[in-house]
C-alpha cells in the first residue's frame, strides 16, 4: 500500500461485487471479524508496526462504527479507541464515515458519541437532508479545511434545496433533546421484537444483529434472506438486505416513525419470517 487508506467500511463487500478501482487502499479486517476471540485491533497495530508487513503508513484510517452494508457487524467502544489511538500513534487521520449509522441510526447524532472518539473527518449522508432530497456533507477539523469558501465547486455540487430540506430537518429534531431519547426507545422496542422472532426461530439459529434502529436479522443464507423480503414486500413493506451474501434481513425503519406503523411492519417481518422459515422446515421435515 502506498500512502493511502485503510478501510474496514464492508462497502467494498456490496452485494454484486461490482465496483470502481480504489487503489492505494488497504482493507483490514472489522472488528469480531475472525470471531470474538480473535482482535484484530492488535492484528492491525501489528501490521502497522512491523515494516515486513506489506502495509505501509496510511494517510488515514476510514472506519463505520456499525457497519451498514457489511452485515450489521457492530465495532464495540473498546475497539474504535484502540484504532483511534493506532491512527494517532501512526500519523494518520481518522475517518468515521456515518453515512448510514450516523444522523440519529445508532441513537445519538454521531453514531461514535458514546465511545469517547473523536474523529479528524467524518461523513454524513443519507438521513441528513431528512426530506428525500439527496445531501451528503464531510465534516472535518478546521485545520484540516484547505480550501477556501467556494473553491471547492462544480456542476453537482450542494443542492440548494437540500441545504434547506438539511437544515429544516436538524432544526425541528434535534434542537428538541426528547427525539434523542425517543430514539434510544424506538431502539430498544425494535431490540425486543427482533429478539422475539429470533426466539419463535429458535431452531434456525438466527442473530440479531446491529444496534439502535440500525438493526436486521442474520438468517444465515442470502437466498432465505432474499425471500423473506419478497414475503414481506408481498405485505406491502419495504425491506432490504445486507452482509457479503447478503444475509442479513434489514430494519432500517424511518428514525421519526409512529408507534403504530412501527409494530405494523415489525409484525409484516414477523409474518415473512415465520412464512419462509416455516415452509424451510416443512422442505426439511418431508
Ligand atoms: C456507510 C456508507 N458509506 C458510503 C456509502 C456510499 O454512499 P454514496 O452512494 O452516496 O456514494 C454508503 C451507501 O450505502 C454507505 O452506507
């Protein structure tokens, strides 16, 4: 690797595999990746340190406390301060990118506040601009801000009405400190019903996986996840997968969402779940 990045996003692990050339970045496994015993936080520091190791010194280290794509796999507090700290050690910058668990995903604003982190650039999107229109920000310390107002243009840069719709949406939820902590509820209902249909499923040992209202359900096979979505979207609800075989059945249900929708659609995945395991164990029992 030459001076570069290293990333352990799982955007790379998109369902397709089709992608566009990222050279002169280093992938490096998450956290919990080889399983729980394994810490790869230390394989990383080792990488680092050795010079035989093939890794050069990174520019920076990009890192999702959650990650979205990837599977719901979720980096513990502990282990983004040991990488903060690796990146400090080593001179590089550290990115969050919080497109899809930051924005209120994970509970509060940034999804790395309650690890004590503090990153040099963090990115945002997705949630952000709150009303469908598409916005995506980098946010960055001020010292690293090369550039001056307005140097930094082209044709497809900031949308006006999304700079409105953004700043609408931040000012109505979280000016209010009760969204933050409606939040940490919705999360915590939406904890108990998936750990409710894992349990209904006990056989088919199923992970809950992913934390706040970033959250799905590891059925451990991309083609049952895949059906389990078209049961639910023959329900009327709209369900995504993720995870490198795209295994995980996604919640990633509107953050501002009203109880009784909520219990709906959870109730629709519960339905899809027990219609598709169900028939599974029907297939397997004949
Ligand atoms: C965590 C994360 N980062 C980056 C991206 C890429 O965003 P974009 O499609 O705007 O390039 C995504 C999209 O799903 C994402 O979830």
């Amino acid at each position: 690797m030459t001076l570069g990045a290293l990333a352990a996003t799982g955007q790379g692990h998109h369902r397709g595999g089709v992608g566009v050339a990222l050279p002169n970045v280093s992938r490096a496994p998450y956290a919990g990746y080889f399983g729980p015993d394994a810490d790869t936080a230390k394989m990383l520091e080792q990488m680092l340190t050795d010079p035989s190791s093939g890794m050069d010194a990174p520019a920076a280290i990009l890192v999702e406390t959650v990650q979205g794509e990837g599977g719901l796999n979720v980096a513990s507090a502990q282990w983004l301060r040991r990488v903060a700290a690796l990146a400090r050690k080593h001179g590089a910058l550290l990115i969050v990118d919080d497109i899809q668990a930051g924005c209120g995903r994970t509970g509060p604003f940034f999804s790395f506040e309650d690890t004590g982190v503090i990153p040099d650039i963090v990115t945002l999107a997705k949630s952000l601009s709150g009303f469908g229109l598409p916005l995506a920000v980098t946010l960055m310390k001020p010292e690293l801000d090369a550039w001056k107002p307005g140097e930094h243009n082209g044709t497809f840069r900031g949308n006006g009405h999304a700079f409105v719709t953004a700043a609408a949406a931040l000012e109505k939820f979280w000016r209010d400190p009760e969204f933050e902590n409606s939040l940490r509820e919705r999360g915590r209902y939406l904890d108990r019903r998936l750990n409710d249909i894992a349990d209904k499923h006990e056989e088919d040992e199923l992970t809950v996986k992913g934390r706040g209202m970033i959250r799905g359900i590891d059925v451990g096979d991309g083609d049952l996840a895949s059906e389990i979505v078209a049961a639910a979207f023959e329900r009327g609800r709209v369900i995504e997968t993720s995870g490198g075989n795209g295994e995980v059945v996604k919640v990633l249900a509107p953050l501002n969402i009203g109880e009784s929708d909520f219990r709906r659609g959870l109730d629709i995945l519960a339905e899809a779940v027990a219609e598709v395991l169900g028939s599974q164990t029907a297939v397997a029992a004949e």
